[in-house]
C-alpha cells in the first residue's frame, strides 16, 4: 500500500514537473514573440511609390509609416515651383498629407487641397495660401530611381525640396 502511495507521489510530482516545465517554454515563447517587432513595424521602414503609373492632376494617396503621402502629378498649367520633384520633363509634389495647422487631412480639390478643420488651403505644390496652416506641406525623405521613389531612404531629391520650403 506504501509502495503504491509513492508510486502515485512520483507520477504526480513527474507529471507537475513536466506542467511547469512546458509552461516555462511557453512563457519564454510568448516573451520572445512580444520582443520581436511586429510585421508591420519591420516593413514600415520603406515604402515604394512607382510614378509610372501616374496620371497629370489624379492625386495619389500612399501609406508611409501610418501617414497619407501625397503624390501628384502636375499639369503644364500648374504653377512650376522650385520645391517642385522634377523627372524627366514631369513635375511632382509630393508631401506628407497633413495640414501644418494642427494634423487634419486635407482633402484634394484639383486646384489644390482645402483643409475642412479651420479653413486652411495649399496650391497644387503644397504651400499654404489661405488660413492658418503656418508653412507648406512637409516633405518626406525619399530617394529617386528612375520613376521610383523609396519613401523612407533621404535622397538628393527629396532634401533639395525640403530646402526649397525652408
Ligand atoms: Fe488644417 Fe487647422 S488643421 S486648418
């Protein structure tokens, strides 16, 4: 009867044993995967836009790190701008598309972009003309080959742009 008892305290004491130990892989498991960043911050880093596709006054909104970026193909009627990104003989903007008052989104109005928060608008080459933005749309780092641009990766293009706007 002892020897049964023991028997029952052994497989019990076994059984607790290999619990735990499966519940300490799994929590070292579980620690590893909250560590290890999340698919979608590792592909956050770059985004490319092919402008090949692009189309004279069809704004084309991308994604980049959560923000709206703005690409647009100018039209020869558009006003040239020296903040202007210039491939080939095309003319682009392209900015972040957040209003420089307080962050709202502006919406396009094939003239330009109006900001429906407090009023603000901006030409077609994103710089302020009406209300309370303070200064143009921001450019974003990018850099240029051929037509495509890799959002993310600072290029001559995109810093000869962020100081024609200072
Ligand atoms: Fe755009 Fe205020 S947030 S005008």
């Amino acid at each position: 009867m002892a020897n049964n008892t023991e028997g029952r305290r052994d497989f019990m004491g076994m059984a607790l044993g290999g619990f735990t130990a499966l519940g300490g892989i799994g929590a070292l498991y579980a620690m590893k995967r909250s560590w290890d960043p999340l698919p979608s911050v590792k592909a956050a880093g770059f985004t490319t836009v092919d402008l090949s596709g692009a189309q004279p006054n069809v704004l084309n909104v991308e994604k980049w790190r959560g923000k709206p970026i703005f690409v647009l193909e100018k039209t020869s009627e558009m006003k040239d701008f020296e903040g202007d990104l210039v491939i080939g003989s095309k003319r682009y903007t392209v900015v972040i598309g957040l209003c420089t008052h307080l962050g709202c989104i502006p919406a396009w109005a094939e003239s330009g972009w109006k900001c429906a928060c407090h009023g603000g608008e901006f030409n077609t080459s994103g710089q302020q003309t009406f209300g309370p933005p303070p200064k143009p749309f921001v450019v974003p780092p990018f850099s240029v080959n051929g037509t495509i641009l890799t959002l993310g990766e600072t290029g001559s293009e995109s810093k000869a742009m962020i100081d024609a706007r200072a």
